[in-house]
C-alpha cells in the first residue's frame, strides 16, 4: 500500500528553472583572473625584452 501526500500550497515553476541554470551575473573567477594577469605580464615582459 502507497501512502501519498498532498502539497499543501502549489510549487513555484520559475524557481526550478532558475536553480537549474547559472543565473545572475557571469564573472571570471579569482584564478582565472590570477592566470590572464600572469599571461599578460609575461607578454609585456617579452615585448620590452631586447632581441638578440
């Protein structure tokens, strides 16, 4: 025998949709932002390096 249990107030659809997607603002994260800092660096330091 199954015992089933009625909801007493009805679910929010939008909520579902909302927790299932990334919303809100999409920002880099902290090392991802650490790894183009570092990159770009390295670019200005090849670029003022004399060549030879």
């Amino acid at each position: 025998m199954k015992l089933t249990i009625k909801n007493l107030k009805p679910r929010n659809p939008f909520v579902v949709a909302s927790l299932r997607r990334a919303a809100g603002a999409h920002r880099q994260g902290a090392s991802t932002q650490r790894q183009a800092s570092r990159r770009e660096l390295q670019r200005e330091i090849d670029r003022l390096r004399p060549s030879r």
